[in-house]
C-alpha cells in the first residue's frame, strides 16, 4: 500500500526525496548532494536503507521502474510505511532531452531530485527555466 505524501504529519516544505537508481543487482542511493552510498539489490541491504533516512521530516523515495528490478525495494518501504514514487524512465529521458544536452540517466535523476527538494521546500511550483539553473 502506497503511503500518500500529504498524509504525513511533517509539512510538505519538509519533505526530502531520496533517489534509487536500481540494477539487477545493486542499488546507487543518493540522499542529498553529500551523500551517496552503493548497496547490493536485497533485502538484507534495504535493511540499511532505513539509517540513511533523515530525522528531519518525511520523506520520499524516488526510483525509476526498472522491468521489475524495483519490485522487492517498492514492497519492503511500503510495508513500512515509507513513501515510494516509481517514476516511468521514459519521462526522465524527456527531462534529459529537455535540457538540449546527452546526460547519463543517473545525472539526470540526481539534477531531477536536486530541483523537486528545492521545490518542495520552498512551495514554488514547476517551472521549464529550472533546467538551465539548477
């Protein structure tokens, strides 16, 4: 079961959206532009997850759907009640085209994060120009 973002008690402009970029067989997270960690794909390592997650509000993670790859991460967050957004990668690629320039997928996701955070926490709404800023 998906826990909506709204529900939770903490205020939208807290929320902090952590990324997953999923493989096969590991797991590239990004928590912040600090933080980064490497973790197999398993559910011994989502164990891990749960430490990098900040005291500081609710939170989000952001991953891509990956034919699958994702499904036992998506299952093990939500039975904890941890919000999950599997993002279709094709809309990720359109953000990349976007931006005029070839970028690795995984940079594309991490500048992604970087502007939703930045709008989550400042209340300011979607804007085309945050491309060429961020």
């Amino acid at each position: 079961m998906s826990v909506p973002i709204e529900t939770q008690s903490a205020p939208l402009k807290k929320l902090q959206l952590i990324g997953i970029d999923v493989a096969k067989q590991k797991l590239d997270v990004s928590v912040d532009d600090n933080t980064a960690l490497t973790l197999d794909n398993n559910e011994e390592s989502f164990k891990s997850l749960l430490q990098v997650i900040p005291d500081s509000g609710p939170v989000c993670f952001v991953m891509e759907a990956t034919g699958g790859y994702e499904r036992k991460l998506v299952a093990f967050l939500q039975a904890r009640e941890i919000a999950v957004a599997v993002v279709n990668p094709k809309r990720i690629r359109d953000y990349a085209n976007s931006m005029g320039a070839k970028v690795a997928l995984v940079a594309c996701m991490r500048k992604l994060l970087t502007i939703l955070n930045s709008m989550a926490k400042t209340g300011n709404e979607w804007n085309p120009n945050f491309a060429n800023h961020a």
